[in-house]
C-alpha cells in the first residue's frame, strides 16, 4: 500500500487529495479508522489500518508531505466532510476539517 500512494502521488506531480486517493486505490484505502491530529482536527475518515500505517510511514519517512488546500480542491473530486474548516493550529472543542493535499518530497542533494 505504502508503494501505491508514493507511485500515485509522483506520478501526479502532488496536489493529490485523499478523495483522490481513495477513488484511486478503491477498497483497499476503506475502513473504520481515521486521520487526525490531535484530538480534534481531521484529515480523513474511514480509512483502513493498511492505509493509515502506510500514510504514518510516508509522512514520518518524509516521503511526502502535507499542505493545506482549499475544501474546493475536495468538490471538485467529489467528496466533502460535513464537518467545520479548521482555520488554525487552535485547540477546538468539536471535531473540525483540515482538507490537505500530498506532495512528494523533493529529494535532497
């Protein structure tokens, strides 16, 4: 799964959004686990083990990397939250959406 995603995301230069991913990689990426940081903010719901250990990997290998984008990145690939924007690094109270997009890491000289 780790290759998958790193393949997926060079291949599309980056700016790729786990709606993306998920319509890209199928069933494999469903599941009943989701990212966050913290308690609070999240990335994306229901993915499965396999992606969500495949996703920590990359990030914490610095294979890729993250980036705030706009909800509408996620329209236009067909897939919302129904949840509030998160608008910063707060500490909220109720569960809020960080909509990112994953870029490849450029290789370091």
């Amino acid at each position: 799964m780790r290759e998958q995603i790193l393949q997926y995301i060079r291949e599309m230069g980056g700016g790729v959004s786990f709606a993306e991913l998920e319509r890209e990689l199928g069933e494999s990426v469903r599941g009943d686990l989701s990212l966050c940081i913290g308690e609070a903010i999240i990335l994306w719901p229901n993915v499965s083990q396999d992606f969500a250990d495949a996703f920590d990997d990359l990030i914490d290998s610095r294979s890729i990397e993250m980036r705030p984008t706009s909800f509408l990145v996620y329209l236009v690939d067909g897939k919302t939250l129904s949840l509030p924007l998160a608008r910063g690094n707060y500490k909220y109270r109720k569960l809020h959406w960080l909509p990112i997009c994953l870029y490849p890491k450029a290789e370091q000289a």
